[in-house]
C-alpha cells in the first residue's frame, strides 16, 4: 500500500558564525548563498511532488 505524504516540514539551524566580529559583505554572501540553496531546494523538491502527482 503506497504512503502519500500530504505535508512535509523542515527545520534547519546554521550557526557557524566564530567569536568576534565578521564583515557585513562576508554575512551577505552567506545570506545569498543560503538563499539559493533553499530555492534550489525547493524547486527540486516541488518537481518531484509534481511528477509523482501526474502519476
């Protein structure tokens, strides 16, 4: 009997921030780059969620 997902939650928490100070532009880079890693992310996972609801 196949098992249908109907919601799917998830929860990350990055902390890797070291003692001390670090420059804006080197948090805005991460920001940025968590941000299109997350949108990949959810593309990929949207795309599968779509393909097995065509099925």
């Amino acid at each position: 009997m196949p098992l249908e997902i109907r919601e799917l939650t998830i929860r990350a928490s990055v902390n890797d921030l070291v003692q001390g100070s670090t420059p804006t532009r080197e948090l805005t880079d991460r920001s940025l780059d968590q941000t299109a890693l997350i949108s990949a992310c959810v593309e990929q996972v949207l795309a599968i969620l779509k393909e097995q609801a065509e099925r």
